[in-house]
C-alpha cells in the first residue's frame, strides 16, 4: 500500500491537501502556480512551506518538511512541480473513501483529536535540537537475525538552506512580536479607560489571584480578537516562562506598564548625537589633533609615527610606494580616471566640516551619516556601514582615525582591525578624480575624511576595484572589532531576534533582495544594495516603521510611509521630521520591509569595551587549549578570525571549532566554515576552558587570530591539552538528554544519540541500570559529514555493558551539514 510507506503524521498532512482541492473545487495544478515565483519552474523547500501552511494554518514546520523530502525523493526531483503535486494528489485521492474527501480538513482546525496529539509527541522525539529533519532508527533483538531497512537522514545546516534558496520566495507571514501583543493589550485597555487588575481579576476563575495559562489565553483572545494561534502560543510561553507557570495580578500590571512606555518612543533608543536634550551636555567646538595616538603598540603605529614627523621636519610630499597612484591601484577595469592630490582638486580641504544643523549635536555635527555620498565604485556595502556608524556611534568612526586634520605633508592614517588586529594603514592623498571632482565616495563641500577611509580600505585590499561588492559584517568588524552576525528576514525568529539587537543598541545595515530590478525602481529601491538603519519607532500600537538611508544620497521609497505618502498626518510628519528633500533619507513599514529586505547586518558594538589580540601559530592535527581568567563579570566575546579570502583570492575559509569550558561544564560554542566564528557568554569572575580546533583546507595556512572583546581585558593563556574534557563534557550532555529512549521491554536500558551544528560535535550515548549485561553491535549504514572520534574509527561499534554502566562515542561533525542512518542489533542477558 502506498500510504504505508509514509509516515502517518505526513499521509494525514497530504489527506488535507487533497480534501482542499476537492472541497474548494482547485485543481492541484492551479494550486501551486498560484505560489510559484514568476520565472521558476516549481517551488522549493521554503515555496512549498509557505504554501502549505496558507492551506493548512496548524500543520508544523516538521511535518510540512518531512513530507517535501519524501515527495522529493518520491519522484527524483529537486524542486516541487505542479505536475508532480498533482500526480500525487490523485494518487491520495484514489485511496480515499467520499467520506473521507468530505470529512473536516484536521490541520485547518484548532483541536487535534488524540492520535494527532499522540503523532506529535512521537514526531518531536524523532527530531534533533534545532535541525527539522527526522533522526529515528529502529533496534530489533538479536535472535530476529534479520535488519530492518534502516532509515537515513539528511540535514543541510539553515544557514546552507537560506543561501541557497535567497529571494525565491518574495513573501512572508508577518506575525507581531509578544512585546507588541503586550503593548496592542496595554493600549486598549487605557483607550476604553480600564483598570488591568481589574481585567485580571474578572478572568481569575478559582479567585486564587494567580493566573493559569488557560485562564491568561482567554484573557487575551478578549481583548485581542484578531490574535492568531502562533502569536498566542508565542506571547504565552514569553509571559509564563518569565513567571513560573503561574502569573499574578502585580506582575501582569508591571509587564504591561512596563512594555507600553515604550509605545510613541524609538524601539531602537533616541540617538545620543540626537537627542535635544544631550545638547548642553555636548561639545560641538572641536579642536582635532594633528595626530592622536591612544596606543602605540598597534601594529605599524611606531613607524607610522616615524614617518609623520620626518615628512613634516622636512617639508616633503609624502607618495605612497605601497599603494602608488597607478593603474594597479586602481584596478584594471577602472581606466578613466586620474590621480591627483587632495589640495589640486578641492581648494580649500577640512578633514571634517561642522554641519549648521538643529537636528545633531556634538561630535554629530562633524559626522554625520548625510556626509557622505557614493561616487562610481560600487561600494555601498561599505558606505552604508560607515554611514550606520556615523549616526550611531560618530565617537566610534573618530577613534579609527590617527590624522585629523588636513595634512599639508599627504600623508594620512586610519586605525582598522585587519583579520582581527588592530594595524595602522599610512597612505598618501592621491584620489581618483573624474572632471576635477572625487570619482568615488565624497563628502559635503571641502570635508575630505570619507575619501580617506575609502582609501585605507581599498589599500587593505589592493585596488579600489577589489572593493567592489562585500558584506557589511566585514567593514562593521573591521571598524570597531566588535563581533558582527547576519539575519535573515525569512527566518522564523527574525522579529524576535531584531528586537534583542535593538535592546542591545547594536549598529545596523540592510540589503534589499537581488531580484525583479524593475519591480524595485518602481518602489524606489535599488535591488541587491546596502541600506543604512537609522531608527526603528513605533507610530502605534499596530504599525513599527524603519527609518533607512540610501548611501547614494537620493532614490528613495515610494510606498507606504514613504516621505510623500498620504498616511502622515501633518502631527505625524512634524514629530518624524518628514521632508520632501531627495536626501535617500525615509521610513517604511516593517512589513513592507520584509518583503523587500533579505537580511541585516548586525554589530555587536559595545560601549566601554575593550578588544585584545594575539596571533596563533596552528596545529591542523591538533586543537589548541587556553586557560581564561576573567577578573570582572559580564558578557564576553571571543573570535577566531581567518585572513580574509579577498587576499587569497578565493572564496574558502577552513572550519574553526571553537568551545568554552567552566570546569568539565559546556557553556557555549560554534562551529563555522566563515571569516569569523565567535562565542559569547555572560561570565562570572573565575577561570574557564577555550578549546579551538582549525582544520585548514590549504597548507600554507596555519595562522589564526584569538581575539576576547568584553568589559574588561582578560588574562588568555596556552596551556597543554586537558584529557578527557570533551568527553566529560558530552557524557554530562548525554547524561541530562531528554531524547534517551528505553529498549523494547528494557526501560532501565536507555540509549539516545544528537549531534549539534553549533559546536560541531555529537554523541552516541547507551545507559544501563538494568543489572544485567548488555551488548549490542551498531552500524552506521551512511556516515557522510560525520566521524568517530578516537579510539573509534570506521563505521561500526561493539558495545558490552555491565548491569550499572553506561556508553559514550564523540563524532565530529562537518560545518555544511551531515547524512547518516544507522540500524542495531542487541541482546540482554
């Protein structure tokens, strides 16, 4: 029988979706063209998770992608076809009764019946920790003599799957964060002019003045009728997971009162360069040093120093014979234009310009994000950035600069941490002009800063042409040296994510999605570029909008919330200072932000922090340990940082392990094939363990900066490798696993096995407390992306335990994912 093939949670999911058709009348094939992207053949992972659950609300994510990799696999396929769907369609509907084609749909609905439930509990025990693909094999008692065919499991990491599926799916299902359901409550309330202890005290059923989660639940669906299921589920585990299970009337009053001070305020908090009232706390009449030097044991500071002066006693030109100005620097598309020296094209050059502005204060008023507009080199991603950077944190962009001021001499120096050191880059002031003008990114009027640091970075590099497309994360970091991550609008969590990074004050760039060109200059975006985050507000309860800014200066939004949108009210437009000006400055909605937007670089730059480094000669066969004393508490950042692939030439960076320890304790890790791989961890006074592991695709790299970012400097120390922590560690992990699973008629014989992406290791792990002997023979019928660690190597394990013993095997786990399936054979005696 077909149906028996598949699993009974997917065959109920794919019974649904033909009683859709059948009740509504569609033809299958009509039913996925419908969610096909113009120009696609079919629909992929995320198209067919997006049309699954318009149709089936309740279906879970699990259960919607377990049925794509059988249909898939079914039909040898890599995408969905509207044929395919319908051959499967009425393959389902052959095998189903009239009654059945007419029965209720059961994921439409909000109640499961009981086998649902039962299915669910089962299916969520089958799925690994953060990776929605199945991980179930099945054991048979050694005297059967025969394995069962055993089932194999494919999971690519999300980051693998977001990649490789960008802009194919150019809608998302936008549901309110709990913090705007508290605040949407909170509003309603104070509008109807209602006391919330008394709104609390009336849904109190047992008046036991403490709220259940069922008694909450009906609470809000009054107050809020067009909640979803998935927004209650959320808001409910965020309220109750701070409370206890148990909520009470002065704690709900203190959550709301907490949450709606924030309505009518920025989400991201008011600029200090722009907040009126820092203006007398602000001095804006700077006198900039020549050369300020805050440490002269940064990398190449000492001779940059030298050189300064002796250019200076000696009245002399300063040409750069590392960067010249020639073609090479240039770069050998970039052949129209012609160097010349900053004074030969501007008359009158000022490192940085005051701007005459109400809107900035202090420091704002030299640095501003409006100070800078891009030229012909296609660098927004570095503009946007620095722009980001210039609005948020001017005194931040000033500390990455040792000239500043004009220098007669030619000769400039701007401070950036390099693959994880801080370096000083010299250069001269030969630009690139075109018609006497800047031929790239410019200042306003006579300010000459931004082409500077646009130099520094296309010296780093080796041309102005090898600077041409890149990521923000990369120019975040290198100007602060702060830790920097990337989120993607399609995912799930993205809202809550965001949220955090704005609590955190963390700087931000945005990129639009690289598709439909046309499409977006109708909207006044320009498609595959960089954008800067200036402010996220809430124009009420319901409607979050987000203030960016376009480095070219001009091309703005034309939609909702635009600057020419007729939704302002002349309140509104007054409050958000709302021009008409083609500045590149504007607001839109959030939600027309996710459908435009693909991800938004985050810099997790903190104020006060301070950054140490030091470079590490590698062991590719070995990991490297480290004893860190941490003598005051807060969060900590640690990176390994890889030389950046543009001086290789090549897109490949090697996996980086890394691990932090608190006695055998695992606090946090990561595993990445990326620039960076970075922990972090709220950490108390006391020692702790880094392990690293480099494994170096090329011989001739074997070199990696360790580098701790935190409230204070920490004590980083080599120390020689400790026996056995991994294995302590991951026995502590298996040990406390709730994915253990008894044996057939054996419950004190248990047996579980995960493997984690995220610190790069998993476990095999068989307990028994039975008091009698165990033993078993394991195979892993596939093994791709995995290895036995030592002393175990192959593809098959023999275990024998004693009746109070118990089993543990460590494998390494590749960073672009893993494939494995696995069958048992055992005995007890």
């Amino acid at each position: 029988m077909f149906e028996k093939q598949i699993n009974a949670q997917v065959m109920i999911l794919f019974m649904d979706l033909c009683k859709h058709c059948k009740q509504t009348k569609q033809n299958p094939t009509d039913v996925v063209n419908y969610f096909v992207k113009p120009g696609s053949k079919g629909l992929d992972l995320f198209g067919y998770l997006y049309m699954v659950k318009k149709i089936l609300p309740f279906a879970q994510d699990q259960i919607i992608e377990k049925s794509f990799s059988f249909i898939l696999k079914r039909f040898e396929l890599q995408i969905l076809t509207s044929e395919n769907f319908e051959q499967l369609m009425n393959k389902i509907e052959s095998q189903m009764t009239q009654q059945e084609l007419n029965s209720p749909i059961q994921f439409k609905i909000n109640v499961q019946n009981n086998f649902m439930k039962e299915m669910n509990s089962q299916l969520s025990n089958q799925y690994n920790e953060g990776n929605p693909v199945q991980a179930q094999h099945d054991r048979k008692p050694i005297f059967d003599q025969n394995f069962k065919q055993p089932q194999q499991i494919n999971i690519i990491p999300t980051r693998e799957q977001r990649l490789d599926s960008q802009n194919k799916v150019d809608q998302k299902y936008y549901n309110r964060s709990s913090i705007e359901l508290i605040q949407i409550f909170s509003s309603k309330l104070q509008n109807a002019n209602i006391d919330i202890i008394d709104v609390f005290n009336k849904y109190d059923n047992d008046k036991d003045h403490k709220m259940n989660e069922i008694e909450f639940k009906n609470m809000i669906q009054i107050v809020i009728k067009d909640i979803n299921e998935q927004e209650l589920k959320e808001l409910i585990c965020w309220v109750f997971k701070e409370q206890n299970k148990e909520l009470t009337a002065f704690q709900f009053k203190r959550l709301c009162e907490s949450q709606v001070q924030v309505i009518g305020q920025n989400i991201m908090e008011s600029n200090y360069y722009e907040n009126p009232a820092n203006q007398k706390l602000l001095q804006s009449n700077f006198q900039f040093q020549e050369l300020y030097v805050q440490d002269q044991n940064v990398v190449a500071m000492k001779e940059f120093i030298q050189k300064y002066q002796q250019l200076k006693s000696q009245n002399q030109y300063y040409t750069d014979s590392v960067f010249p100005p020639n073609q090479q620097s240039l770069g050998r598309k970039l052949e129209k234009f012609k160097w010349k020296r900053i004074p030969e094209f501007i008359k009158n050059p000022k490192f940085f310009v005051k701007e005459n502005t109400l809107n900035r204060f202090g420091l704002g008023k030299w640095i501003a994000p409006d100070d800078l507009q891009q030229g012909q080199l296609g660098d927004c991603y570095f503009l946007a950035s620095i722009s980001s950077l210039g609005n948020r944190r001017p005194d931040l962009l000033l500390e990455t600069f040792v000239t500043r001021t004009f220098n007669p001499n030619g000769l400039y120096g701007v401070k950036l941490c390099i693959d994880g050191e801080w370096k000083v880059i010299g250069m001269d002031d030969y630009i690139p002009t075109w018609y006497d003008q800047a031929a790239f990114t410019r200042g306003k009027d006579e300010e000459i800063w931004v082409m500077v640091i646009e130099k520094a970075w296309a010296k780093v590099f080796g041309s102005y042409e090898n600077i041409e497309a890149g990521y923000p994360t990369e120019v975040l970091r290198t100007l602060t040296g702060a830790a920097t991550k990337t989120l993607f609008t399609k995912e799930d969590k993205f809202m809550e994510e965001l949220q955090t990074c704005i609590q955190n004050r963390c700087i931000m760039v945005c990129s639009t999605k690289n598709e439909n060109k046309q499409q977006y200059k109708q909207m006044g975006l320009i498609s595959g570029h960089a954008y800067t985050v200036l402010k996220i507000k809430d124009l009420n309860a319901n409607t979050k909008l987000i203030k960016l800014r376009n480095p070219w200066g001009k091309e703005e939004w034309k939609g909702d919330w635009s600057n020419q949108s007729s939704l302002w009210t002349p309140q509104q437009k007054t409050l958000f200072k709302i021009n008409n000006n083609n500045d590149g400055v504007f607001y839109m909605s959030i939600t027309d932000f996710l459908k435009y937007f693909d991800d938004v670089s985050v810099c997790f730059v903190k104020e006060g922090y301070q950054y140490q480094s030091q470079v590490i000669q590698s062991n590719k066969r070995k990991s490297e340990y480290y004893l860190i004393q941490i003598d005051k508490q807060g969060c900590y950042y640690f990176t390994i940082n890889q030389k950046n692939v543009r001086f290789e030439n090549s897109n490949d960076y090697s996996t980086v392990k890394i691990l932090l320890f608190k006695g055998n304790q695992l606090i946090s890790g990561n595993c990445k094939c990326e620039r960076e791989c970075w922990i972090s961890a709220n950490l108390e006074y006391g020692k702790y363990t880094l392990v690293v592991k480099t494994q170096w695709r090329y011989s001739q790299m074997n070199k990696y900066v360790l580098s701790s970012y935190g409230p204070n400097k920490v004590q980083i120390d080599k120390i020689n490798k400790i026996n056995n922590l991994l294995r302590e560690a991951f026995l502590d992990q298996a040990r406390k696993s709730s994915k253990k699973k008894s044996y057939q008629k054996h419950p004190d014989i248990k047996q579980a096995y995960e493997f984690n992406l995220k610190f790069g290791y998993g476990f095999y792990y068989v307990e028994n407390k039975s008091g009698k002997s165990f033993e078993s023979k394991v195979r892993f019928t596939k093994l791709e992306g995995l290895k036995l660690r030592k002393p175990y190597r192959g593809d098959s394990l023999e275990i024998s335990l004693g009746g109070q013993d118990e089993f543990l095997v460590l494998l390494s786990i590749c960073d672009r994912g893993y494939s494995f399936g696995i069958e048992e054979q055992y005995i007890v005696k």
